[in-house]
C-alpha cells in the first residue's frame, strides 16, 4: 500500500492510499472548521452548515443528491467535530469520479433554500433536545465546558437552541466565506482509488478556487472547573477530566497507554477493581483525546447514587496507586491494544482515508505506521507511572455530575484526596 500525497496551486492539498485487492473506495473533503473555529456568536453553525449540504445545491435537488449514490449502491454522510467538518462517501471502484463529483457539489454550491433551512432548523433542535434526554450525553458537553471555560473549545457542536433558532441563510454563507477556502480542504481517498485520476478530477472540481487564509483558533486553556446538576434519574453519572498532551506532543502516547492501562478494557485497573471487584458500577472506562494544542484525559462511570462517592473516591486511589506500581505487563498490555486497535482499525479504507486527512492536517504530511508503532514502543514503564503520577496530583481538572448526585464528593474534595 502507498501513500501518496499532492497540492494544488491553490493549497487544496490531495491524499491517496491504494489498497490492492480491494472493490470500493472510500472518498472525502475534511474541511478544517469546526465547533472551536465559531465565535460565540456563531456556536452551533458549523453543525447546522453540515445538515445543509445534503438539502440541495446548484445542480441537484436533496433527494438527486441521496439518489445519485445510492443508485450506485454507495453511501454518503458528514459529521462535525471541535477541529473539522467532514463530508464522504464509500463507493465502488468505477464510481469514484462520481463520488468525488457530489461530494464536490456539496461543498462548494450549497444553496441554503429558506424552506430547507427552516425543516432542518427543526431537526437540529430536535437533536439537541434528544442529547438533553441521553445523561452520558450531555454530561460530556458539560465536562467540556468546564475544562475549557468560555472557550471556542469548551462550547457544544450542536450549539445552543437559542442560536440555532437565530441562524440566517447570510450566517451560513458568510461561515463558508470564513473557512471554506482550498487551503482549509483536504481530498483524503483509500482503497480501490487511482491518485493520478484523483488528481486530475480535484483540478477540474477545485482548482478554480482562490486561495485564502483561514482564521486561527484561539488558543486553548485548560481552566478546569464542576458542573453539577441534581435530577432524578436511575444512575449517578460521573465524570472527571485531566488536561493532557496535545496530538503534536509526543507525550500523547504516554498519555494514551496510561488512559488504556487505568481503564481501557476488561483487564484495566478501573474495570477490575471498580465493576469486577467492587460491583460499584455497569461502566466504567478513561480515554484520553487530544486537539491541535491540548489534550484531556477522562474517566466516566455510571452508578447508583448510594455509591457515587464511594467510586469517585476509589477511582482517585486507583490513580494514584498506578503511579505506584503499574507494572510492565501492564504496559506491555496497553501498548499491545493500542497497536492492535490501531492496525486493525486500519483495514477499513474509510477509517483509513479519515487518518489520512487527519494526519495532514496535523503534521501537513503523513508519517508512516512504523513511525508510530515505533513511538508507542519506545514509551516505558518508568514513562507511565510518571504520566500516571502527573494525572494523579498536578494535572488541572474538571468534574461533571448528573443525576441523583446529591452525595457525590465536589471537586474541592477530590482535589484533598488527590494531593494526601
């Protein structure tokens, strides 16, 4: 398999990897603007500018658009993150030029009809209203706000109701005159695909563009902080967050190989000694992710409101004690899964096509899989249980709670218990 990697005059920069022996391909535009490219003004838009590329364009109806691939047995979808907005498809082989061509369309000729924008209007706030009525949702969106406070970074995709009530066909037009340009996009294809062919047809589709820089996101900061909201539900859930490294440090490997050892399956210290142990829980898990600038660690765990405290407490002990013994085979576990998760993962020509424009857009080339697997194995025990000791007393925090969460410990309390 070969990567392949190219640029338009204009900064639209193209990347390929051909996967032999396979029949459909998998093809998109990621478009660097999201949630932390809105101001507050625009919370919310990026998201709703997502629904409407699928209502209708210059030279297709919405239900053209749908027809259009799924006549060839194909399908398409979007999705809206904090740093991108994508756009994709996965086709057969002999209908990628096609693929390409709506996907194209989507992108660049939306024509945001009133009576479209007023239906979608309404599925967005029926969205926000499900994640309002979904607890291990919305509890996130919470714990988000509190670790970037008053930040692009910490507010909702989906945005605020009373915003996405407000937004205007000009608000939408003028955010893709914002961040739309070729230099924010990026072609990303895997599997049965020709990079020659791809070249040629990004040309004819987005070579016409001017070029144009993209605003830079402010800066993030994490502020840590605690939401807590009383409700009469089945489960307390809980949440807390620790700033990490972000995807351009190194440490993020360490930070990744902690976060699967302290909680990332069925062996890891949180499961064991919480669920398998304890019986203090249904799920418990951390993970940690990282932006451009910043990175959180998080564990989450839903449990009646008898034994909230209990499991936050032990969950603070289990940190501290990973600074204190985790073990090689530990180590060895996690960086194990990692890899497997990562190769095994990469199978798949959309989760392949989707790490390819990932990595450009992180590093503006794409490093190979050796490079990375190198990284993960370089990172020791030693470097662990530094990282594990960091998460457990220094690292500033953030707590989300929600549910009936009346005997939860706050913040305050855990950060005494971190610092014994």
């Amino acid at each position: 398999m070969t990567v392949r990697q190219d640029q338009l005059k204009n900064g639209f920069r193209i990347v390929s990897e051909h996967m032999p022996g396979l029949q459909s391909a998998a093809i998109g535009i990621w478009v660097t603007a999201g949630g932390r490219h809105e101001r507050i003004e625009q919370n919310g838009i990026a998201h709703f500018l997502e629904h409407m590329a699928f209502k209708g364009t210059k030279r297709r109806s919405a239900l053209q658009i749908a027809e259009a691939i799924e006549d060839v047995g194909g399908y398409i979808n979007a999705y809206t993150s904090r740093e991108v907005t994508a756009y994709y498809a996965r086709v057969l082989k002999d209908n990628v030029a096609l693929a390409m061509d709506v996907i194209g369309d989507i992108v660049l000729n939306p024509i945001f009809d009133p009576r479209e924008i007023e239906v979608e209007r309404g599925v967005i706030l029926q969205e926000i209203g499900q994640a309002y009525d979904t607890p291990d949702d919305v509890i996130f969106d919470w714990l988000q706000e509190q670790s970037y406070h008053d930040q692009p970074l910490g507010r909702t995709i989906l945005g605020p109701t009373e915003r996405v009530s407000a937004f205007s066909r000009e608000d939408l037009s003028g955010f893709v005159a914002e961040h739309y340009g070729p230099e924010q996009m990026i072609l990303s294809a895997a599997g049965a695909v020709d990079h020659d062919a791809l070249m040629k047809t990004a040309e004819a589709l987005f070579g016409h563009l001017k070029p144009r820089k993209g605003l830079i996101p402010e800066t993030a900061r994490f502020t840590g902080g605690e939401a807590r909201q009383e409700k009469e539900l089945e489960q307390a859930h809980f949440a807390l967050a620790l700033e990490s490294p972000g995807y351009r440090d190194d440490a993020i490997y360490t930070a990744q190989i902690y976060s699967t050892a302290l909680g990332g399956g069925m062996s890891s210290r949180l499961f064991q000694e919480v669920r398998e142990t304890r019986g203090l829980c249904y799920t418990i898990f951390a993970q940690t992710g990282a932006y451009a600038d910043t990175g959180t660690t998080t564990i989450y765990a839903g449990t009646s409101a008898d034994q909230v405290a209990e499991l936050a407490s032990i969950t603070i002990d289990e940190m501290k004690r990973a600074a204190e013994d985790m073990s090689a085979e530990e180590v060895a576990r996690a960086r194990a899964q990692m890899k497997a998760g990562m190769l095994m993962g990469l199978e798949s020509p959309s989760n392949r096509a989707e790490r390819l424009a990932r990595l450009v857009q992180i590093w503006d080339r794409v490093p190979s899989l050796e490079d990375a697997v190198a990284k993960i194995d370089a990172v020791s025990t030693e470097d662990v249980r530094a990282f594990a000791e960091q998460m457990a007393v220094q690292a500033p925090a953030a707590l989300a709670l929600y549910g009936p969460v009346s005997g939860a410990p706050t913040l305050a309390q855990l950060q005494e218990r971190r610092a014994a």
